[in-house]
C-alpha cells in the first residue's frame, strides 16, 4: 500500500480516483481509521463485507486492481501485489489521463 499512496499523491490533482476496498468479511468500517492512521494513507479506503465487489468483477485473488478509465470502461486487471512506483505502472496512469489507452475496450 505504500506505493498506492506514492501513486495517489503524484496524481490527486489531475482526473484521477484510488479506491481501496477492503473484501474481509471480519473488517467493518471502525476497523479502517486506525489501518489508515498506521500505514500513513491519505486515499479513500472502503468495505465490502458482503461481496459486492466480487460478484461484479470476479476476484481471483487478493490483492487484485483494475484500471477503470473516465468512462467507466475496464482497462487493466492486476492480480497479486504491483509496485505502482514502477515506470510502467505510472506510464498506464499517464496515458489513461491523457486519454490516449493502451488497450481496446473490455467490458
């Protein structure tokens, strides 16, 4: 989580949204401040005890990020841990801002 972070504070400013969701059933929404408090997180952190979140997108496994444009149009899965300071996690971010995608549509 901590290169989210980077992530989120690098482009915060521009047309762009991180969420996090946490998918235990345990964790309830309590549970996430003092989380957010000791990682130092500044990005929205949302529950989805009741799997909502899998239903729609198909989990296969955690952690799992998808890449959703400004239309609303799935434009990358990642299943497993990404360092997103890495040159081509951001270069994804830039070119989805600059409205220029690497991929075709997936739905």
């Amino acid at each position: 989580m901590p290169s989210m972070e980077i992530l989120w504070d690098n482009f915060k400013a521009e047309d762009f949204v991180l969420l996090a969701i946490s998918m235990d059933r345990v964790t309830t929404k309590k549970d996430i401040p003092p989380f957010i408090e000791s990682m130092r997180l500044t990005f929205p952190i949302l529950t989805d005890s009741w799997g909502q979140t899998d239903k729609r997108y198909k989990l296969m496994g955690v952690p799992e990020t998808y890449i959703i444009d400004q239309k609303g149009i799935l434009r990358e899965k990642v299943i497993g841990p990404r360092d997103w300071t890495l040159a081509d996690s951001v270069a994804t971010i830039v070119q989805l801002l600059h409205k220029q995608p690497k991929s075709v549509e997936a739905r």
